[in-house]
C-alpha cells in the first residue's frame, strides 16, 4: 500500500466539482484508492464518500491506493488535489 499526505490548495475545498474529479481520476485504475481526512476515511471510487469528508481548503488529507497499479492510482489522483480543481488557491 502507498500514502501520501496532501494539503488541499483550493480555497473551497473539496466540494461536489472536485469531489467528482477525484472519483473519475480514482476510477481509471485498478487498484482501491482512499482518501481520509484524519477522521473518516472513505472509497474515492464513491462520489459520497469523498463529500462527506468535507475537506475545507488548507485541510491535510491521506491518500492511499492498493493494487496492481497502487503507485500511478496514487500519483494520478494526488495530480487532481495538488491543481487546485481548476480554482482560486489558498
């Protein structure tokens, strides 16, 4: 299993847009990804999952994938938080 720790850039977090494109990004590989906020941790394959974490901008989150393809599941979808979404950054 691989994990990295990552900040949310964007000031709004991880809302229903992002939350989204984590769940595309996650769903192209594999392996099984999960995200946690240090207090729940969800699939990032489900859409609810990664908006009940309710990531606000500047909030650390674990990302970690399991799998054939655990070290590119982790990149790609590390790639999507680390861009902002596409917006205003903190």
């Amino acid at each position: 299993m691989k994990t990295r720790a990552i900040t949310v850039p964007n000031k709004l977090g991880i809302h229903a847009r992002p939350a989204a494109l984590i769940v595309r990004k996650a769903s192209e590989y594999l392996s099984e990804v999960f995200i946690s906020n240090g207090v729940d941790e969800v699939n990032a394959k489900s859409i609810m999952g990664v908006m009940t974490l309710a990531a606000a901008g500047g909030t650390t989150v674990k990302i970690s994938a399991e799998g054939p393809d655990e070290e590119k599941a982790l990149e790609g979808v590390c790639e999507v938080v680390e861009s902002g979404f596409g917006e205003e950054m903190l």
